[in-house]
C-alpha cells in the first residue's frame, strides 16, 4: 500500500495538544534577588533595591504559599517567640487520618491556646469559635483565614432591658416602665431567657443568675418556666438573652468530621484562669454522637487536649501539651442506641460521654481546689524527689509527678495530717518568695552555706565574679535592652487594663491573667515592627546607608537573642541572691535548711504511708529512686572540723540524699 493511499485522519487545530506554561512561584525569589542586584548595580538607592526585593518576596510568599500555610508560619513564629519552651506529650497518639475531635483544656490562655494546640499535631484543626472573636477589629480578620467554625452565643447578644422588674416566689416577673412583649416577642417560649445580678454573702459579692421565660403575659409581666432560683421585692437590672439557632453550625460540624476533618474545641466555653476545670458543656457530645447519626460510615475519635502553662502570662514561659488516649465511639456501642433513641435517653447518652470526656481531660492536666493548694503540690513534688532527679528532672517529667499528686488529693485529703502538711508547704514557700527565691534555690543555698564554712573569701569571690558578669553583659547589651524595656512596660500596662476589664465582665474570671499573653502580642508586635523600621530610618538619615542596612537586617537576630537570654540572667541572679544569703545571713538560711529537712520527711513517710500517687508509674519509679538514693552523697563529714559536723551533718540531710550528686549540678539545673 502506498503511502498516498493511507488514510490520514484530518486533525484540526483545536484537537492538538496544547502546551500549559508553568510558573513556579520560586521564580519570584530569584527575580526578586535579581531585581535588587541590578538596582544596586546602577546605583539606585539602597531603599529602591531593599523595596523592590521585599516587593518580589511578598509574591512568593502569595502565590507560592496558601493561606494556611502563611498562617502555620505565623503560628510557628509566635510559638518560638512567647515561649522559652514548648513540649508535647503523646502526639503519636492522633490519629493520622478520620474524624478527630481534639477536646482542650483548660482555657487558660485564651487565643494562644488554639495556636499552641495546633502546632503540636500535623491535623488540619478547625476551631469552634464564639462569633464574637470573629467580629473584633484588632484580630478577627486573622481568626478567620484559620476558617473556624463559629458559633454565636446568647451571653454575646445579650443587651440591657428597659425599666426594673422584680420577681416573685411563683415565678412571674412583674416590670415597671418595661416592654417585653417588643423586647421578648410574642414567642418567646423556652427561647428567651432572662439575667438578673444578685448580691450574696456578707461580703457583697454578686452573682449573675439566669432564667428561661416560659410566656409573655404582658408588657409588664412575664411568666418563668420553673420557681425561680433568686425572688426579689426590690426593682432589678435585668438583661435580655436572645434565642440563638445552632442547627446551621451543628450541620456544619457534622458534615466536617462525616468528611473525615478534624475539629478542635475548648468545651468549658470561655478562657478562665482558674487552676480547676469548668463544668464542661455537652456541645462536644452533641458534635461527636451528631455526626456518627449522620454518618454512619464515621468513626468519630475524641482526643483530650492537656495544656499545663508554666506562667501563662508571662514572655519566655513554658508550657506543655499533652495529648491522652483517644476516645472511640462505635456506631454499634450502647451509648449510640441511646443517643439515636431521643428522650431521656439521648440525655444519658450525652450526660455519660461527657463523664468520660471530663475525666479524660483531668488525665492530661493538673488541677487543683485554688492556685495556693495548686502551688503545694509542685512544693510537695521537689521534696519528694531525691536530689539529683529534682535538677535533673524535665519540664514534662515536673507535670506528670504533679499531676499524680493532684489527682490523687481527693482520696487522701481526710486523713488529719494532709491538710496541716500543706499548710506547712504554704508557710515555707511564703518564706522562700520572701527571698526571692525557690525550693531548689534553697538547695542551693544549702551548698554554699556549706561552703561557707571552710572558705568565705572563695565564696565572696564567686560573689563578686557574677556580679561583674552580670554587670558586663547589661552594659554591653544595655541599647537592646532599652530598646526592648519600652515595649515590655507598655505591653505589660495595656495587657493588666485589659485583664481588669475581662474580670469585671466575667463571672469566673479571678484576676484575668487567661488574657494578659494575647493582649501582650497584640500590643508588643506591631511595637516592634514599627519601632524597627523607625530606628532604621533615623540611623539612615544620622549615620548613612550602610549602617541603617545592617541594623535593618541584623538587629532582630540581636533583639532576639537578648530576648531568649533573658531567663538565663535571671538564673544568674538568682544564684547571685543566694550566694548573698550564704555570706550575709547564715542563720535565716539555717532557719530555712532546717525547716526543709523537717518538712521533706515528713512529706516522704506521709506519701508512703498513704500510696499518694502510686497509682502512676512515674510516682511508684521515684520512690524506688529515692530509696536507693537514701545514702548521703560523696562530701564527707569527717573531713569536716568538729565543731561543724553537727549542722554540715543537717545540710546533708535536708538536701543531699544522692550518692553520686553532681554538685555542679546545682549551679546548671533550672531554677523554676
């Protein structure tokens, strides 16, 4: 067959293949290098190449980057910025795929927590957030690229009445000068409530109380569904709490987790700075059984979230997060029935999850009656510890042995001698915060008071050594550290107004401190980002091009490492103080080293005698350790000269029960 003769398929031009062009956004960083070289070449000004560089920069960082990404950048930074230490415990235990709820608690650091939580898991999370975050002006146009799940609430909406009411012990609401059938609507049956504030106590304290309207009689009476918890013959204040429709949010929910996502909530409601948890509310049960009712096919796992902040409101804090063992729900187990069953039993169903949600929760998280009962138990912790475990132990290991005794304080705390021995850890921490200082300070203390008595000069020597370090290093960084100074004190005075403003309009708020970190970046930020491009300007225009360069490109890394070494020289005055207190005042640190001896056994034969905590292995391996450890450590006592043996011999025993003790050790351990 000749090749004329072959058929040939006509192809027209718009069946050809077609060639895309590819434009990977990479090229923008080479461009942009390119671009600033070649205006610098030409001698154009140094700020023409820096802009137009920052200028192709900027579009890698849109077109390469999703807006995700760009806000998990921005997580990172913050991260790395607030905290001197971030530890997670348990991540491998998140499931890598399928529904997942991550249940977090508790809500001590309002919208850092969010931010902390998502940097410890490689889940896309999605947030419940009350409406009213999204709404605000400073930082809701953010919260909304993290695409959060909002959810309106009626304490949100709620607004003033007019006129006073009072109310009496049948449940009607009588009103002067009021208009509820405007302000109410005409249905507002079990939709509507109403608050009042009452005073209870001698004191004066007031507290907020909330009642459902059953029926609108009239513009000047209302009638409540049940007797109400509060009467009053006086005219009231009262505020109006609107009905709020969830279905759309709860929808949203469902289809999220049916489709495999994965979604955070903080199920106490709001931020607290409380050192228990809140009661939790039955939303996240509503979330998780809702969406297996509407996707059978799902399995919805539920993660509780432990957030342990070591000062939550303070820069350069700790904090560790600790995920728990995941929570399944089976399309096929019982408390699904139930749920599907409606009625009582669906509210059994909630009230049982919700059960084993809270103690899930208190698993992963320390708390405690009041922050003083709270501060006892990490007290109790370092004078149970041998020695060497206490300075070496890590900030995870300090959580986990105060947890087991938190958890544990309800089944011993009516024995007689519990509460009188916590009193005692209270007395003896008030003396060492008098001193500026912590229990392994005062083991520090106790070394060099040892010391002290073969060789004063030496000590006083190493006095003097670190004050002229200390001296050294703020003077040679003293223009950074007023720099930053500024930034501190106004962030610091802006965060307390916002924190006193939190407590007057909460009800569960002490002294606001869930607020004070996220008022301190929202202030101390942009602070920074305008006080460096200013400073810049100023040294381009009173000492040149060159040197405003290199402030504006190297003066951050400076700024930032001043900032992470500060708790290093607070460490050092610390150790400072105590050398102080060696030398200056040896019988206050006796009084104090003789106080801690008598307090650690007693600490040691009541939490043996009682098995406080031995339900946790951690606790069980530390008195193992301790027993063997019970020697005293290397220094000898006949090396001693007499007349010293008998309190060398009370320093070894309040503080050196290791041994093989480092003391080194003493001096590189962290103080907190």
């Amino acid at each position: 067959m000749s090749e004329s003769s072959m058929d040939v398929p006509e192809t027209s031009t718009a069946d050809l293949p077609k060639g895309k062009l590819t434009f990977s956004p990479a090229w923008f960083l080479w461009l942009g290098l390119g671009a600033s070289a070649t205006a610098n070449s030409a001698g154009l000004p140094q700020e023409f190449s820096l802009a137009l560089g920052a200028a192709f920069l900027t579009a890698f960082l849109l077109f390469g980057l999703t807006a995700k990404q760009i806000l998990q950048f921005g997580v990172d930074a913050l991260i790395e910025l607030y905290f001197r230490e971030y530890i997670t415990m348990g991540s491998e235990k998140v499931p890598e795929r399928g529904p997942v709820i991550f249940v977090c608690g508790p809500h001590s650091n309002q919208f850092l927590d969010p931010v902390v939580v998502s940097k410890g898991t490689k889940r896309d999370i999605r947030y419940i957030t009350a409406a009213k975050s999204l709404r605000r002006k400073d930082v809701g146009w953010l919260f909304k690229y993290a695409e959060p799940v909002p959810v309106e609430r009626q304490q949100d909406l709620k607004k003033k009445g007019t006129g006073r009411i009072r109310i009496t012990d049948t449940g009607r609401v009588l009103g002067t000068e009021t208009r509820f059938r405007e302000e109410f609507g005409s249905e507002g049956k079990g939709k509507y409530q109403i608050q009042i504030k009452r005073t209870t106590g001698g004191q004066g304290k007031q507290s907020t109380v909330t009642m459902k309207v059953e029926t609108v009689v009239s513009d000047a009476e209302i009638q409540l569904d049940q007797p109400p918890p509060a009467t009053s013959s006086d005219l009231l204040q009262y505020y109006i709490l609107p009905p709020v429709d969830h279905d759309v949010m709860f929808n949203k929910v469902y289809d999220h987790l049916g489709g495999g996502g994965a979604l955070g909530i903080f199920p106490e409601g709001g931020s607290h700075d409380r050192t228990e948890l809140l009661p939790l509310k039955v939303g996240v049960c509503l979330m998780a059984l809702g969406a297996m009712a509407k996707h059978p096919q799902s399995r919805v796992n539920l993660v509780p979230v432990g957030l342990n902040y070591f000062s939550q409101d303070k820069f350069n804090s700790r904090v560790l997060v600790k995920y728990g063992d995941v929570l399944h729900i089976d399309i096929a187990s019982p408390i699904m029935t139930m749920f599907k069953a409606g009625g009582e039993l669906k509210k059994r169903a909630v009230r049982e999850l919700l059960g084993r949600i809270e103690g899930a929760l208190r698993e992963v998280t320390v708390a405690a009656p009041d922050f003083s009962v709270l501060k006892s138990f990490w007290v109790l912790r370092d004078l149970y510890c041998p020695t060497k475990k206490l300075l070496e132990m890590s900030s995870a290991e300090q959580v986990m042995l105060a947890q087991a005794f938190a958890a544990d304080y309800e089944r011993v705390k009516g024995d007689p001698e519990v509460d009188p021995l916590l009193n005692r850890i209270k007395k003896y921490s008030r003396k060492l915060s008098g001193l500026g200082l912590k229990d392994k300070g005062n083991i520090k203390t106790a070394l060099l008071v040892q010391e002290s008595h073969f060789s004063k000069l030496r000590l006083l020597g190493r006095l003097v050594a670190r004050v002229l370090y200390l001296a050294g290093m703020y003077v040679m960084f003293f223009p950074v550290h007023m720099y930053l100074f500024p930034v501190y004190v106004i962030a610091k005075i802006y965060s307390l107004r916002k924190s006193r403003e939190a407590v007057a309009a909460s009800t569960v708020k002490i002294k606001g401190k869930d607020v004070i970190g996220t008022y301190k970046l929202i202030i101390a930020l942009p602070m920074l980002v305008v006080g460096h491009f200013g400073c810049s300007f100023l040294m381009r225009l009173k000492l040149g091009e060159a040197p405003a360069v290199a402030y504006f490109f190297f003066a951050p890394f400076l700024q930032f490492m001043v900032y992470k070494g500060i708790p290093n020289m607070l460490e050092y005055i610390g150790i400072t103080r105590t050398l102080m207190l060696a030398l200056f005042t040896t019988e206050r640190a006796f009084s104090l080293i003789r106080e801690r001896k008598d307090l650690k056994d007693d600490v040691r034969s009541l939490v043996d005698r009682l098995e406080w905590g031995f339900q946790y292995q951690s606790v069980k391996d530390l008195q193992l350790r301790r027993k063997e450890s019970w020697a005293l450590d290397s220094f000898r006592l006949e090396d001693m000269p007499r007349a010293f043996s008998n309190s060398m011999a009370l320093l070894h025993d309040s503080c050196f029960d290791d041994v093989d003790l480092d003391q080194d050790l003493l001096f590189r351990g962290k103080m907190d």
